[in-house]
C-alpha cells in the first residue's frame, strides 16, 4: 500500500508539510507589521517562531520552553527565542511564564601580529595596502579607504 507524500521509493519533498500553528505566527507577524514594529525586527520573529512551529506545538507553552531548554545553542539564543514566543503568548493571551537566560560574556577574538600579517601577505596588492594602512593607524575602513 503507497503511502502518502512518496512516490515509488523516493520519498517527494514537500508533500507532507506540518502547517498548524504557522497561521497564527503569520497573523502575530502581521500585527507586528501594524504595531510599528521594524521589518528586521518582524524577519527576526518570523524566523524563530517558524522554527518553533516546526518542532514544537506553537500554541503549548510548556512543550516550546521543553524544546528551547534542550535546544543546543547559546543561552543569548535561547533568550532571544524565548522573549520572541513571551512576545506572541502575550498577543495570542497564552499563559506563559519566561525562564530566565543569562546572556554568558566572553572576550572578543583578537588574533596574533603574525596571523594578521599572514592575512595581508594573502590578500591582493590593494586590499593589502588597505590593511596595513588600517593596522597600522587604527583608522576604521572608511577613514583608510577614503583618505583626504
């Protein structure tokens, strides 16, 4: 017996697509839009709560919150992700209480004299007077590639 969204032995992407939830996360994106809310802002939405609605029930608190807790990213991630759903539970009247996620600081990356000149050695002629001038003075891009 065929089974459905497969064809012969290959299985047809697409053909089965899970849509509940996604409804709401397009019309919680649309009052955003109406909110005043910036389109970055309303494309970071969309992307974290389609995600959440792809492997998680969307409209279940304690099954998203399971699922961003075993979820393997950062806890500045996790954070965002969370305050993205606490912002659709508060418009779709969920009840949903956030856990808290602490953002970890960690030093920036600054790399070593000889790595930098390696990267220079590497680049062609112009980026390279480029980056030595801008290794040199500490000027920012646009200061050592516009000089007056």
């Amino acid at each position: 017996m065929a089974q459905p969204g497969r064809v012969g032995s290959n299985p047809t992407p697409g053909a089965i697509e899970k849509t509940h939830g996604l409804t709401d996360v397009f019309s919680f994106l649309w009052h955003c839009r109406k909110g005043g809310y910036r389109d970055s802002t309303i494309d970071g939405f969309g992307r974290v709560l389609r995600h959440l609605a792809r492997h998680a029930d969307i409209n279940d608190p304690h099954d998203v919150a399971d699922f961003i807790a075993r979820k393997g990213v950062s806890e500045a991630r996790k954070e965002v992700m969370m305050n993205c759903y606490a912002d659709y539970c508060r418009w779709k009247s969920l009840p949903f209480e956030k856990p808290n996620y602490r953002r970890v600081k960690t030093l920036p990356f600054i790399p070593l004299d000889a790595e930098i000149e390696a990267l220079i050695a590497g680049v062609p002629n112009k980026i390279s007077v480029f980056c030595q001038s801008a290794k040199k003075t500490g000027a920012r891009p646009g200061e050592a590639w516009n000089p007056k």
